[in-house]
C-alpha cells in the first residue's frame, strides 16, 4: 500500500482525521494525496439564474485557500510524502475520479451536510464503486494504530471475499485477527458463499493466523453485533464487505451495511 487517497473536508474532526492518515502514510511509508472538492453544485441546484452561485465561488476559494494554508504548515515536519488537489464538484465523484491511481482511500463517518446519525452517502457510494477500499474514520478518530486488533466480518460472500483480500496490508501488522461469523437463519445462506475455514485459510498463506468467531444475533442486528464484538476484543479495525443495490435513480445500501455506516466507532474498511 504506497498511495492513499484522503478527502480533505474543512469540519471540526479534519484534524484528528489528519493525524490518523498521517500515521497510516508513515506506517506504510505511503504517499498521501489531499483532496479538498468545492461543492459548486450546492447552489447551482437551487439556483437556476446564477446569482448566489456566483456570490459564493469566491467565498469557498477563499475557504479551500485558507485550508491549504494551515493543513500545509500543519504537514511540513511530518516526514510524509504529500501533495494536494483541488477539485469542483460532489466529494463522492471527485474522489472516484481520483482513486484510480490510490490504494486506498480515506473519509470520514460523517458526510459534512448530513444529519447526525445518517449514513455517509460518500462512503457508501466510494465503497460499491471505487476500484480501492474505503477506510471509513469515526468522527472523533484522532489517531490509527496499526499494530490494535482487527475483526473481520465474514458471511462467505464474494463482498466479504473481496474485503478479506484489501485488508490483508493491515491485518499483518495486527497484533490478533478475529474473522467473526454471525449466526443467521440458515435458510438465507447461499449455495455459492464460503464456510468460514476459507477465509482462515486465505489469511494463513499470507502469514496471518487469525481466531475464528462465532457471534449470536439474537436481536436481529448484524451491524451491532459486529460492533459490540469489536469493542470487546478492542479492535483498532473492523473489515467488513460493502453491499448494495442499484434501482434506475438511486443507489441503496444493504440493510447491514447501511446501519453499519449510521454508528462508526471504530475505523471501517470496506469495498465491495
């Protein structure tokens, strides 16, 4: 993992943000690429004569500026490699754009217009579409610690495969890999999906030995028992598959993933 991609959105966990990329570029000894997009179609959407559009340009040049300039001070003893690129235009789109050529991308839980509590509509559209994986950062993540536990939801499904293959660079530097099973009805297994020893063994011919986990979901929540298995095992990292479907207008999460990005705690790597 060489290059990775972070969206440089100007709210009040940009910092924290920051710093936990910064520690995954030095841990991997990765180039860092800043993406800060203006959101020109903000106004244009509302505004079919031009005329805020017009008023509020200069005033997000100014702000992009003035991010650069401070996120660029913040960066010059860092011993990271850097560079930064402005971009016009919807975050999800402008970060696909840019994440042919990334190993990962980088965003964080929150989308900055969004309601609390509402999935990020940038991570969930990166996860189902960028060729890369998406490492979704809680709000509050300050730092990323690449030697915590990680837990790795795993179902057997070609969305869960292609997650255990992008997490392989983290889960050799994990301290303990957990690849957690949760017990569903089993009349919606599909013929098709992978017992758990796979996955296991996938991980051991990368030199990764990992503790198999079965998890109870009494509740019916597959998105909270993931976290709260987690939190018990104090993982820096959970893996998880993306999945999603797509109607004629509009892109819909899975349920599991879509409950999975209204309450990120922890740091989540998804693809799909």
């Amino acid at each position: 993992m060489k290059t990775i991609l972070f969206n440089a959105a100007d709210d009040d966990g940009f910092p924290g943000r920051l710093d936990a990329a910064l520690d995954l570029a030095r841990h991997f000894d990765a180039h860092l690429t800043l993406l800060h997009a203006m959101p020109y179609e903000a106004a244009a959407t509302v505004d079919f004569h031009g005329a805020a559009f017009a008023a509020l340009v200069p005033v997000w040049r100014e702000e992009a500026a003035k991010l650069r300039e401070r996120t660029l001070a913040d960066l010059g003893n860092e011993g990271v490699s850097w560079n930064w690129v402005e971009s016009a235009g919807p975050v999800a789109l402008a970060l696909l754009r840019e994440s042919s050529l990334n190993d990962l991308v980088v965003v964080s839980a929150r989308d900055a217009s969004a309601a609390e509590g509402t999935p990020s509509f940038t991570a969930g559209e990166l996860a189902l579409t960028a060729s890369s994986p998406v490492l979704v950062l809680p709000e509050s993540c300050t730092r990323f610690d690449p030697a915590a536990p990680a837990l790795v939801a795993w179902d057997g499904s070609a969305e869960a495969s292609h997650a255990l293959r992008a997490a392989v660079p983290f889960l050799k530097s994990a301290t303990a890999v957990y690849l957690a099973t949760v017990k569903e009805d089993e009349r919606r297994a599909k013929a098709h999906d992978l017992p758990p020893v796979n996955g296991a063994d996938y991980l051991s011919r990368h030199g990764i030995s990992c503790e198999m986990v079965e998890l109870e979901c009494s509740d019916g929540d597959v998105a909270k028992t993931l976290r709260d298995a987690a939190e018990v095992r104090k993982a820096g990292l959970l893996v998880m598959g993306a999945y999603g479907r797509t109607r004629l207008t509009e892109r819909i999460f899975g349920g599991a993933t879509r409950r999975m990005l209204c309450d990120v705690t922890i740091p989540l790597l998804m693809t799909h």
